[in-house]
C-alpha cells in the first residue's frame, strides 16, 4: 500500500475545522462568555415554508407503496431539472435538461469534477481563495498558479495574458471579499480561457445576492462562455440548504466530451440526491418559495448593512456586503489576520474568518458573514464598536 503523499502538502487541517477547534477551546475555558459566530458562512434563519411543506409532502409520499422511490436517476429528477432551467431561463440563458445535473452542494462538485482532468493541467485561482479550489488541487498533485486580488484591483483581478492555465476558478460574488465582477470583467475572462484552451470552473454559490440587476448571476450570461465553462450553484446560501445538501452543477454539451464524461463520473460514484431532499429543491424555484427566499436573502443583506454602517463609522476600511453576504475588512492596528481572530474572540467573543486562511494575500484582512441572527449581529457590531469606536 502507498498513500496519496500529496496529502503532505495540505496545510495540517481544513480552514473551518481549525477555526471550529479553536472556538471550542476557548468556549470550553470560557465556559460563562457568549461567544458570537460570524465566521464559517452557514446560515440561520430555518427553510421557508413552501421548502418544509413540499419536504413533508414527499416524506408521505415515501411512506406509500404507491408512491414510493427507490433509487433515482444519477443526474436529478426532470421535475427538479426542469426547475433550474426555468430558472435560468428567466435570466435568458438557454440551456438543455442534459447539461443540468443536480448535486449534494457546489463544495462536493468542485472537488469531484476534477475527475475529469489530466493531472498534467495548470490550475489558476485567484488569491485570496475558497481553499476548496486549492486543496482539491493539491490532493491531486496538480500544479496551482495565483492570480493576485488585492486593494488595487478591488479584489477582482483580470487575466495576464502571459501566465499560461488550463483550469481557471472564478467565484462571483466572491468568497471571501464579496467582490463581484461585472459582464465586461467576465468577459475578459472568457476570452482569456479561449485563447488558453482552458476551462473556467464557476463557481455561482452567491449568485442569488447580487443586488444590481446589470451585474451577472451567471457565467452563461456572458458570450463564449458555454464553449469554456462549468457552472456550480447550490442552494445553501440561497435557501438556507447548507444542512438539506443540495444544488446543481451545468456542464454543457458545447464542452464535447465532458458533459458525457460527467455522466459516466456521476453514474460510477453518485447515486443521486435524496427524493425528498429534491421536491424541497423544487418548491425554492416555486412562485411562493421564491418570495419567501428573498425576504430571508433580504434579512441577511440587512445584516451586511449593520455591519457595514458600524465598520464605517469605526473607520475600518472594507468591502463587500452589497452582492454577497460577506464583508471583508482591513484588520484594525495592522494586526495580521490570525492576531485579531484571537483578539476579537479574547476581547469580544466574536469570531471571524482570518483572511489569511484565503491566501496570502488574505493576511492583514478578516472575513465576517451577514448569516448570523439580526441580534447577534447587532450585539456583535455593539462589541465591535466598543472596542473600535
Ligand atoms: C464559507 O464560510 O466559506 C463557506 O460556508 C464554506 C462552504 O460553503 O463550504
């Protein structure tokens, strides 16, 4: 037996895990501090009520022998398919019900298109990252290229003609800045990964926050981008599906072999997404499920704006927050990311994201969510300005 000894390479744990392990310490000696949670992007307000009927609908569905599944097709039911192109379609992107597969989540996709490519590619991500992009990569052995996102360039940097890459990931709205690239930028992008031959991995999973009607939701919505791009979506941040696990992923069929590759990866090592789990999936892309997301995508933007409004007022330079339920902010005092995660939790029980688990050039930044309760993000930004006013 050999193991995989790309695993050395990976720094000694994922970034969550250690932020959680370190939080539990702390609560553990602090056993009478209320610490507050701004850091992992899960959300709390629970799933509307279009979601849970047509979840407790199905469950009765499966307990009848007249309507109940076994196992269903690989690649998601029509009804659930039929749904994300509709969706779609209303942003006038065209697409087939083959080239729609629905997933447990964007993070698992992610990982697991990477089946499809040779070891031999160049990957390229931009710094600071999700470091699901990286890590997978680095499981495999790939080689990863940066692209730097930094002040200047307002965390969305543009292609250099000069470094060569064959898998390109693009997150927009992004994790962690909540910076989010309009068409022309995207476009750029598209181009760019033409000329290379490359594959642009997008990922969508905060697509449903962009507040400004001419900023895309997609990367279909830019020309050229079927020939070039996978797209990643989930309905996690969207309808609060980070415990239910589900989402789609598009992979279309201008892409030749891949879109049929996906399908023998997902038929081999998938075996689909829970029945029930799909029918609540559905009743989000509903009339009455699709008012009820926004009023809670709504209460989260609101959020972004009480943290926002006490940064300011703090004088602590950020950004996002306006498409994307994150913030990124510079850390008060020229303090590195890690010496404020430990100083923000020792002084007001709050805990963040370092940027610095994004990258090096997250160092020096600090991420915080909008997805907390309203009363813990106003008790939390009281602590802030307390200690930053
Ligand atoms: C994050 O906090 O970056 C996300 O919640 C992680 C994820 O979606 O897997």
């Amino acid at each position: 037996m050999k193991i995989n000894e790309n695993y050395a390479n990976l720094e000694q744990s994922y970034l969550f895990s250690t932020i959680a392990k370190k939080v539990n310490e702390y609560t553990a000696q602090n056993p009478d501090k209320k610490v507050i949670k701004l850091g992992i992007g899960d959300v709390t307000l629970p799933l509307c009520k279009a979601v849970t009927e047509a979840l407790h609908k199905a469950v009765d569905e499966m307990g009848v022998q007249a309507t109940f599944r076994g196992y269903g097709p690989e690649q998601g039911y029509d009804f659930l398919r039929k749904a994300v192109q509709e969706y779609y379609t209303k942003r006038n992107v065209e697409l087939e019900l083959d080239e729609i597969f629905i997933s447990d989540g964007a993070k698992s996709d992610l990982g697991n298109i990477l089946d499809l490519f040779s070891k031999d590619n160049t990957v390229l991500v931009p710094d600071p990252v999700y470091p699901v992009y990286v890590d997978t990569n680095v499981m495999a052995g790939r080689k990863v290229v940066y692209v730097d996102a930094n002040g200047e360039n307002e965390f969305l940097p543009l292609p250099d003609k000069n470094v060569q890459a064959d898998i390109i990931y693009i997150c927009s709205p992004n994790n962690p800045t909540g910076a989010a690239y309009n068409k022309e930028q995207l476009q750029t992008w598209v181009d760019y990964a033409k000329s290379m031959n490359a594959i642009i991995l997008f990922d969508a999973a905060y697509e449903c926050f962009v507040s400004d009607e001419n900023l895309p939701r997609s990367i279909f919505e830019i020309e050229g981008a079927k020939d070039c791009a996978i797209e990643f979506c989930s309905l996690s941040k969207t309808a609060g599906f980070t415990g239910t696990r589900c989402g789609y992923t598009v992979v279309p069929k201008a892409l030749g072999v891949l879109n049929k590759m996906w399908v023998r990866r997902q038929t081999t090592k998938f075996n689909g997404v829970p029945y029930i789990v799909q029918r609540g999936a559905e009743a989000v892309f509903s009339e009455e499920g699709q008012k009820e997301i926004i009023e809670n995508i709504n209460y989260y933007k609101e959020n972004a704006k009480v943290i926002s409004d006490t940064l300011k007022s703090c004088g602590i330079w950020h950004v996002g927050g306006k498409h994307s339920p994150y913030i990124w902010l510079k850390c008060p005092n020229d303090m590195d990311s890690w010496t404020f995660f430990d100083y923000l939790l020792e002084n007001a029980q709050v805990v963040g994201t370092p940027g610095a688990g994004f990258g090096k050039n997250g160092d020096g930044y600090f991420r915080l969510t909008s997805f907390g309760s309203k009363e813990n993000t106003a008790e939390a930004m009281k602590r802030f300005k307390k200690l930053f006013g």
